[in-house]
C-alpha cells in the first residue's frame, strides 16, 4: 500500500498483514466456511489463508485503518514501519478483528452479534485513532527518554564567566 504526499509516494512496507496473521487470531476452519459461498465446496486452512474473499476483507480492513490512522495525524506512514513487536501485533489485531467482521458481514444474519461485537471492539481503537491519541509505541519514543552526557569543556567555562564579567554594571550591580 502507498500513500501520496504532495508529488511524493511513501510505500507502507513494515506493516503487511496476511491470511497467516487473521488465521493467528481467529479460528482457521471459520475463516475457511466464512471466505466460500455456502454451496461453494470446502476448502482448506491453508487455501482459506490466500483466498481472494480473505485478502479482500485484510486489504478492507487495512484501508479503514490507514484513513484512521491518516485522519489522526498523530502518525505518519512512516511511523507504521517502525513499530514496536506489542504496538505491531495490537495494529495487526484492529486490522484482523475488523477484516473478521467484514468476512462474518458476506453471511448477513447469521454471525449478527459476533459481527457487532467485533466491530464494536476495533471501533474504540479507530476512534482513538482518528481523534490523534496515543495509540501505539514508537521506537523514537522509547528513545527519547535516554539521556545523553554533555561535556562541558574548559574554554565553554571561560566563555561563559567572561561573559558575566562582560555584562557586569550593565545588567546587573557591579
């Protein structure tokens, strides 16, 4: 996925989520009955996983999330790329928790509650999202908190005393 910035396009490269990562989360043999019509034959854990209906529902799902993410102004594209491994998996599970509803969403009626309770949880995170709160940790973040030694130098010293001297009687009483 890109995005275009003025004349620029910055790729999203770090943030890729497969079939792999929906299948982690939520049950395989679901995502499986859920990806093929129901008079299509059954098809495997690992078919379900690159099934167009599942690629198409990440893919969704990975748009809804990037116009949050976009909309906040919080985080950049860029930012996506360097996520933490916790902040990485929470992004990985908003975008396979709201592709899950999306694939429960081509049964109409039958997975209503589940559906809705999924979507509601990924809701609160989008909102968060779009109002620009801290949702996730950066690695510029965590490195912000170190401190770095300043060496203070002899003629840094010297300078500044001269300085004070300098001022004496103008700025302050001799």
């Amino acid at each position: 996925m890109t995005t275009i910035v003025g004349s620029q396009v910055t790729p999203v490269t770090g943030f890729n989520i497969s079939g792999a990562d929906l299948m982690s989360r939520f049950d395989p043999d679901s995502i499986a009955r859920l990806a093929v019509d129901e008079r299509a034959a059954p098809i495997s854990r690992a078919d379900a996983a690159i099934h167009p209906n599942v690629t198409t529902a990440i893919s969704d799902a990975k748009g809804r999330f990037l116009a949050a993410v976009q909309f906040g102004g919080r985080y950049r594209h860029e930012d996506l790329n360097n996520l933490t491994a916790e902040s990485l998996e929470y992004a990985k599970r908003i975008v396979c928790t709201l592709a899950m509803a999306m694939l429960m969403g081509r049964r109409l009626g039958s997975h209503a509650e589940e559906r809705q309770r999924l979507l509601q949880e990924c809701q609160v995170a989008l909102d968060f999202l779009s109002a620009g709160k801290d949702v996730f940790t950066l690695t510029a973040q965590l490195d912000a908190g170190l401190l770095e030694m300043q060496e203070t130098t002899e003629s840094t010293i010297v300078n500044r005393n001269l300085r004070v001297d300098q001022l004496k009687g103008h700025l302050f009483a001799s």
